[in-house]
C-alpha cells in the first residue's frame, strides 16, 4: 500500500526525476497517486511483500521503456515489412542511479524486528545503535525543503467557505508637538496652467489621500483602476462597482461563522451565489467569444477584400499589359500591310519597270501631287517650325485688347432683344382649316399610327387548349436532269416540260377554285352590303331571318348536348387523370428500378474487382510467406549448422586439451621414474662406467661433427674447378670486347666488371 509524500520530508530521488514529475503535474497531461520509483525513494512508500516490490518494479520498466528507435537510413520512408524504417534497441541508459538499490527493503526490517524480540527475550543481547545521517537541513540539503507554490489559476476563485469581513484598524493621527513643527524635506505644489490636461500629459493627475478616522470609503476599492485601464469609467466598470455593492451587501447578510444553527442557511446561500457567479461568468465569456468571433469575420471579410482587390489589380495589370500588346501587334501589322499594299500599288504602276522623267506640268496641275501635299516618309516635313506663321493679334490675345474690341462693337451685339413669336394662323377668314395646315393635319395622323403600331407591344400568344401537331411538309424531290445525246431527245424534253406547266397551271387553277369553294360565304356576305335593290333587300332580309332561326335552334342543341357531355367529359377527365397519374409513378418507379439495379451491377463487379485483388494480394502473400518459411528454414539450418561446428570445435579442442593434459601428467611420472632410476644408477655406479659414458658421448657427438666438416671442404674443393673454369671465359669475352671498341671509357668499364668478378669469386669462396 502506498502513502502520501509528506511536506516535511525531503525527498532523496534525484532532481531530474522530481522536476520532470512536477513538470507534468503542471502540465495537467499525466495525474498519478505516485511516482514510477517511490518505492525505491520514498521512505514512507510501503509494499506489503516481496512480489508487491518485483511489480512495482516491473510496472516502473514497463511505463519507462528503455526501447529506443533508430532510423534506418537508407529505408528511412519504407512501407515494407522486410525493409523496416527503423530498428529497436535497448538502451543502456538507466533512470536509477547504480548506487541506489533495488533490493525489497523488507528484509532489513525483517531482520531489525528479529533483533528486537531477540532484545526482549535475552536481555544479555544489546541492540546495536542505529546512527542516522545528518540532513544537512541548513547546509547542502536545504532546497529539499522547500518547494514553490502550485498557482494554476491568477485570478480569484470563489471559495465554498466565506470568512467574516476583518475590520481595518482606524488610521490614527501622530501627535502634535506644540514646540516645533515637522518641515517635510519634499512638498508637492499644484500648479495652474494655461493649457489643457490633455495637451500637456498623458494621464490624469491623481493627488495623494489620508483617510479618517473611523471611516472606509467605498472609492478605495477602485484603486486598482489607473487610466487607460479602467478609467474613464465605462459600462463594463459600472457594472462590476454595482456587482461588488451588491456583493458586499450580500456578505453583510451573511451570518456569522460564530453561529453553528445557521450553517446550513450560510451555505445555501454561498451556494446560490456560486452558482450566480458561474452564470455571470459564462454568459461573459459568450460575450467576449461573439466579440471575437465578429471580429475574426471582421478580419476574413477585410482579409477577402484585400485579396480580391489584389486579384483585380493583378487581372487590370495583366490585362492592360496584354492589350498595350495587342495594340502594339495590330499597330505593327497595319504598319506592314499599308507599306506592303504601297510596294504592290507602285510596282504595279509600273510594272516593265521602266524609268520616267518628272513630269512637272503633270505635279503642278496635280493638287494631290507631292508639290502640294509632301508626305512625310519621304522625308518633307510641312509642319517644321509652323508657330513661325501663327498671328499674334493684341486685340485677341491680351484682356485689354479685347475690352477695346468690345467698346467699337454695335449694342445690339452686346445687348440681344428678343421677341415672342406670333401664333401661325392655319384657318381663314371663314373659319375653315388652310390646305398646307390639313395636309399637316394628316401627316401627324399618319406618323401617329406609325408610331403606334411600330412601338405596339406584341400580346403573349395563349397557349392552345390541346396539343396540336405541327405537319412537316415533305421535301421536294431533286429535278432529275439528263444529258442530251440527240435532237429527238431534245424535242421530248421539250414536250415533257411544256407538260409540266400545263399540270402546274391546272393546279393553281383547282386551289384558286377550292379557295372559292371554302370563302363563298364570305363573298355572298360581301355581295350583301353592296345590295340596293330593294327586292334584294327583301331576299337578304328574309334569308337573314331564317338564319337567326337556325342559330337559335343550334345554340338549343348545343346547349343540350353540352349538358349531356360535361359531366361525362368530367369523368374521362378524372379516368384520364388517375390513368396518368398512374402511369408516371410506374415511370419513376421503372426508372428507380433500373437505377438500383445498375448500382447493384456497379457494387457487384466492385466487389468482384476487390475480390481479385484480394485473391492477388493473399497469393502475393501466401508467396511471401514461403519464401519467409523457406529463408527461415535455411537460417535455421545455418544456425544448426553453426552450433554443431562450434560444439565439434569445442569437442575437439576440449579433446585435445585434456589429451594433452593426460599426455603431459604421464610424461612427468615416467620422467619422475627415470629420474628416480638414474639417481640410483648415479649412485651406484663406478669410475670405469663414467669413463665409459663419456667414451660413448664423444663417440656419438664429436666424431660425426668433424665427418661432416671433412666433407664439406671435399663438396667446395669439387665445385672451385668449375667456378675457376667460368671465370676463365667471361675474363676472354671480356678482353675480346676491349679490344674491339678500343676506348678508354670502355676499358675501364671492363676493369671495374672485372673487380666486380673477382669479388663476387672472393665472396663465393669466402662462402
């Protein structure tokens, strides 16, 4: 069971470790009851047994892993399993100092409490002294005790406990001395300016105060307020002065903490104004995150705005840079193309290309001639120093000149007299309209309708009550046409044609008839306004009779018939209605059928894609796996292998070893024996076998040295002849090159390969 950590004791664990735990206290990301190693630190931290300590030692492993990861370097951004991005390791760091133990520290208390009964069973047994080490608490070890305070929040929280107000002591004056009175070394003046405050400082001034005697006014509880923070009071002061009256109000109705029967009404009524400050303090900050928030769109439209404004700035630059282009394009091409159609102009002019006199008549009679108008890409400027020739008159340039003008010029020029026009009389004497005024009248008669009927607005045209089908006139078929091969051809075609016109004609004669046949009603209607017989009249009058009968007598049947056919039209319409209805919802439900049904077609060969490559994917891996069996199998083997060369060479060398040992122990025993023998043989032994000893070992040692030395001189003896011999031939090739080349450089170059020679014999016989 684990304890809290006391103030009062220090803490022995290093300062790394304890600085990182209030790091993360702090922080407010990790909360425990404990440390990863109190209970190796901590003297108060308390297991109940051994297996309580090993977990809590395993835990502390676990949490602090030592694992660390390397970077692999060249397959840094590999998704591979066999090509890992990193590499794991076990540090050797380790956060316990070594000279700190990991023992369970019960076995020393077991050993303490066995001592103790110990004491009290055998009192001849002294308990030996337990000495403690000096803290150190004034000396080295003093930051231990001591910690800064843990403050999370700056501002002042509500408390649940409400303490009595404590009443300030009275200010109380300093006697006065009636003998001499006190001379401040500094006094403060107030001064009068003639500027005002805000010209001449940046804040107000504010003149010291002493309070009196029994007396707190309520304006010292605003001294907190400075100018520019607070002051000039606005409505957010104004609130929180009334919101801190009401709280001391509330305090004074508070009871005391004195009286125990009224605990309970004290802490309701804490509670409720908890709760009140809790409220005010959420709808504050709603406040205050609506400000922000319209603020920050504030910003974003500002922020929109200006980046709008670039854009368009961007797009005019762009756009003004590729028109000053284009412009300069067109420019450019206009330029070529007047120069090119001039080249074309005078090459066609002349286009033997013969050469011409001036003709000077010809460019005097010529106004267009360049004698009159020079043009100037032939290099005549007309317009040169053309300010040489501007009048400069001093009645029209100067005020004087023309105030001067003004003084000769007539009065009626300056001083206009205007009359009103006299009416235009457009009827005469007799009363009746003038021609030229009736043909004005009927002109504006006319140019009226003509605006009426130019600027008539044409009416909607009302949509048919049924549908009505629009015929689509078959076309024409092409006139065949053929190639005459002969005069009797031609006759045919001829006649053919003539025929054609004929039934033409015959056509436009049957439509003009058939138009009368359809329109006689309102010819014979026609005909009857021009009636003026009166025995016509009587004919039209009484046929007019007779039609009004028949009309009245259709509009009676068509009424009945009406009246029958509504509400049987009423009823189709309703048949026809729900047929239709009917018949759109089969539509919709048709279409979202065969909708569904492509989506299920769609999911199905979606599903039917992934299956494949799943199916892929698990033989890519089925592959994978055996070639991982398979290098796994060999690394095995390998390691098999391995072991037993490593198990023969061990084998072996251990069979050597001790071969040799075995070897080397009989070694000494038998010399052990030999010498034993021999130290018996040397004491027993006579002056006649020592000689003898000593015969043998001159025998067997002197004389085969001295055979051997005999026969190295016969081998050297042997093999001088043919060194001699050789020495002989390369002194006559020698001498017969001297003799050849006859120089002395050579000569002596003989000379010194002969020394050479006779060292290098020396040397051999030496050897």
């Amino acid at each position: 069971m684990s304890h809290a950590v006391t103030i009062q004791e220090p803490q022995a664990q290093p300062q790394v470790s304890q600085t990182r735990y209030r790091e993360r206290s702090r922080a407010g990301s990790h909360i425990s009851s404990n440390r990863a190693y109190d209970f190796l630190y901590d003297p108060l931290f308390i297991v109940s047994s051994e297996k309580d300590h090993t977990q809590a030692n395993i835990q502390a492993t676990l949490i602090r892993s030592r694992l660390r990861k390397v970077p692999r370097f060249k397959t840094m951004f590999s998704n591979l399993i066999h090509y890992p991005r990193y590499s794991l390791y076990w540090s050797k760091s380790d956060p316990v100092p070594p000279f700190i133990s990991r023992e369970w520290k019960g076995h020393e208390e077991k050993h303490r409490e066995a001592l103790r009964q110990l004491a009290i069973t055998d009192t001849s047994f002294q308990m030996p002294r337990e000495v403690y080490e000096d803290p150190e608490v004034t000396g080295k070890n003093r930051y231990k005790y001591f910690e800064r305070p843990f403050l999370p929040f700056f501002q002042q929280m509500p408390f649940n406990v409400v303490y009595a107000i404590s009443k300030a002591e009275p200010y109380t004056f300093p006697p006065t001395s009636t003998k001499h009175l006190s001379i401040p070394s500094k006094l403060t003046v107030g001064t009068q300016t003639d500027y005002r405050d805000a010209d001449v400082q940046t804040d107000p001034y504010s003149p010291e105060y002493v309070v009196c005697q029994d007396s707190i006014p309520e304006l010292l509880t605003l001294a907190t307020l400075t100018w520019g923070r607070g002051l000039p009071a606005g409505q957010a002061e104004v609130e929180m002065i009334e919101r801190a009256r009401e709280k001391r109000a509330w305090e004074a109705t508070l009871p005391a903490l004195s009286d125990t029967s009224q605990f309970e009404k004290r802490r309701k009524m804490m509670n409720e104004m908890e709760r009140k400050e809790w409220a005010f303090r959420e709808q504050e900050i709603e406040k205050l995150q609506e400000i922000r928030l319209e603020v920050l769109k504030e910003l974003l439209r500002k922020r929109e705005e200006n980046q709008n404004e670039v854009n368009m700035k961007h797009l005019n630059a762009r756009w003004s840079k590729l028109q000053e282009a284009k412009e300069a394009k067109m420019a450019k091409i206009q330029r070529t193309h007047v120069s090119t159609i001039r080249k074309l102009v005078g090459k066609g002019k002349n286009i033997e290309g013969k050469l011409e006199r001036r003709n000077i008549i010809k460019d005097y009679s010529d106004y267009a001639s360049q004698v009159y108008g020079p043009l100037s890409r032939l290099g005549c400027f007309p317009d040169n120093n053309s300010e040489d020739f501007v009048v400069k008159n001093y009645y029209l340039n100067t005020y004087e000149g023309l105030v001067e003008l003004e003084s000769h010029l007539p009065d009626f020029v300056t001083q206009p007299r205007i009359r009103a026009p006299k009416p235009k009389v457009i009827t005469t004497k007799a009363g009746f309209l003038k021609r030229a005024a009736r043909l004005d009248y009927e002109l504006a008669e006319v140019h009226k309708a003509l605006l009426g009927k130019k600027n008539k607005v044409l009416e909607a045209r009302k949509p048919p009550r049924f549908l009505q089908r629009n015929p689509i006139p078959q076309p024409r078929l092409p006139t065949p046409t053929l190639e005459m091969t002969s005069n009797e051809e031609e006759e045919i075609e001829m006649a053919v044609i003539y025929l054609q016109k004929l039934l033409r004609g015959r056509v436009v004669q049957n439509m003009m008839f058939e138009g009368k046949e359809k329109r006689l009603e309102l010819i014979q209607e026609l005909r009857t306004c021009h009636a003026l017989q009166e025995n016509e009249k009587l004919v039209k009058k009484a046929e007019k009779q007779v039609t009004l009968a028949l009309q009245r007598q259709r509009n009676l049947h068509e009424h009945k018939v009406s009246l029958v056919e509504n509400p049987l039209a009423g009823l189709e319409g309703r048949a026809l209605a729900d047929m239709f209805d009917f018949l759109s919802k089969e539509l919709v439900r048709l279409q979202e059928e065969r909708r569904i049904h492509a989506f299920v077609m769609l999911a199905e060969r979606q599903r039917r894609v992934r299956e494949a490559e799943e199916s892929g994917r698990r033989q890519v891996e089925k592959q994978r796996l055996r070639e991982e069996d398979e290098i796994f199998k060999e690394v095995v083997k390998v390691h098999h292998s391995t072991i037993s060369s490593y198990l023969e060479d061990i084998i072996l060398n251990t069979e050597a070893n001790t071969a040799e040992e075995q070897a080397r122990a009989e070694i000494e025993k038998m010399a052990e024996k030999i010498n034993d023998i021999a130290y018996e043989i040397e004491s027993r032994r006579t002056c006649l076998q020592s000689e003898e000893i000593v015969a043998e070992l001159v025998y067997s040692f002197l004389i085969p040295e001295v055979q051997k030395y005999f026969v190295k001189e016969k081998v050297r003896n042997a093999q001088r002849k043919h060194i001699l011999a050789a020495h002989q031939i390369i002194h006559s090739c020698t001498e017969s090159m001297v003799q050849k080349r006859l120089t002395e450089g050579q000569q002596d170059e003989s000379s010194n390969a002969a020394m050479l020679l006779e060292k290098e014999t020396q040397n051999e016989n030496n050897s």
